[in-house]
C-alpha cells in the first residue's frame, strides 16, 4: 500500500472514530469504512489499525471483523493481549471472538449522528 496525502486524511479519519468507540464495546473495520463514506474499505481501515501503535490514544484493540473475530491480535505484541485489554473493558470473548457480538456491537453510524 502506497502511504499519500489522501491515504493520511482517511487514516485521520479512521482514528477520530476508533477513539470514539466507548469502552466495553467493539465495532469493524467494515461498519467504520462505511460510516466514513468508503462502504468496502474495511481493509484499509485494517491497515490504518496496523499503523496506530504509536498513538496510545487510539484503543485498536476495540475494532475487530464483522463477526467479532479478534484477526488484528497480532498487532499486540502477543497472542493474548487483544483478548487481555478486552476483557478488562467487560467483553467476553471466546475462541478468539467477542461473543455475543451484538451485543457489544458499536455501530458508529447510529452513535455518531
């Protein structure tokens, strides 16, 4: 992926978001891409979360796949700190999925009207 000007803005944009997410909730990569506009960016959104780790602002551990699968936990320096930080927020998760998923589910288009 080539880094650009237009690729930052939406890295901005993807991070204004994820730190709005409230703790003890999760949301995807996907429903974030389509609340910004870009329905099917949900890969770039992951990136964007593969490049935060140097903004301890940004709670990346709270995005995860349309099913609630943790497939960002390799990011965290260990296979089991994803998973950690989550359940200290009061997420259960199980076989590495936030489960139930809806009910932790944040969506960021009907929060952030």
């Amino acid at each position: 992926m080539e880094y650009t000007p237009k690729t930052k803005f939406f890295f901005d944009d993807v991070y204004q978001v994820v730190r709005q997410i409230p703790a003890g909730r999760v949301t995807s990569y996907g429903a974030i891409a389509s609340f910004l506009g870009s329905k099917g960016s949900a890969r770039m959104v992951g990136w964007a979360m593969n490049a935060c780790h140097t903004y301890p602002d940004i709670p990346a551990h709270r995005v995860v796949n349309r099913n609630g699968l943790l497939t960002g936990k390799h990011c965290f320096g260990s296979a089991t700190a994803m998973q950690g930080l989550l359940e200290k927020e009061g997420i259960t998760v199980d076989k590495d999925c936030v489960s139930p998923f809806n009910k932790f589910f944040w969506d960021p288009a009907e929060a952030l009207l």
